[in-house]
C-alpha cells in the first residue's frame, strides 16, 4: 500500500547539478524521518542526508556543503538537491521514509557523474 517513488536521476558531468525527488503515498502514519541513502559498486549503502519531523537535518561529511535536503508536508515528498556533483557520488540514491506505522523504501535512482 505504501510507495515511495523516486525520480530526477540520470547521468551528468562533473560540477553540474541534480535534484532527486521523492513522492510518499499510501497508508502511512506518523512520519518521524526521511532521507537519503546511496550505494556504490563494492560499497555499503550509506546514510547521504536526512530530516526528521522537526525539520533537523543531517548530512553525510562527504556531502556537507554540496547536497541540501527539503521537504513538502503538504506534497508529502521529500528532494535532494545535489550541487558540484563529484564522479564519487556516483551511486544507487534511495528515498526512505521511518514512521510509526514502519520503515519504508523507494525502488532506488540511478546517478551517474562522469569526469
């Protein structure tokens, strides 16, 4: 019933931009948090950026100062702006959502930054 969808990835070149968006939808309760994750060829999936109900966020160090998260209550999505994207950040992004009524996770989008 519940579905996270992503959309925005693609292939770019180095120190251009992307922005990946987000779109909850079905019976979930009592979001707490949402965020980013990426995973890399031969690497552990990864925590890129988050923000909780309280609108705190957080950031991987790898990212701080380049990628921004935001959020729409009303839109229920969630974005991911990627600014002076790096080959390094090539990855699959994945949209997660925790809430009370469970964790949930999108299909996943493919970023590719060339060099």
């Amino acid at each position: 019933q519940v579905q996270l969808v992503e959309s925005g990835g693609g292939l770019v070149q180095a120190g251009r931009s992307l922005r990946l968006s987000c779109a909850v939808s079905g019976s979930i309760f009592g979001i707490r948090a949402m965020g980013w994750y990426r995973q890399a060829p031969g690497k552990q999936r990864e925590l890129v950026a988050a923000i909780t109900s309280g609108g705190s966020t957080n950031y991987a160090d790898s990212v701080k100062g380049r990628f921004t998260i935001s959020r729409d209550n009303g839109k229920n999505t969630v974005d991911l702006q990627m600014n002076s994207l790096k080959p390094e950040d090539t990855a699959v992004y994945y949209c997660n959502c925790v809430a009370r009524s469970g964790d949930y996770w999108g299909q996943g989008t493919q970023v590719t930054v060339s060099s």
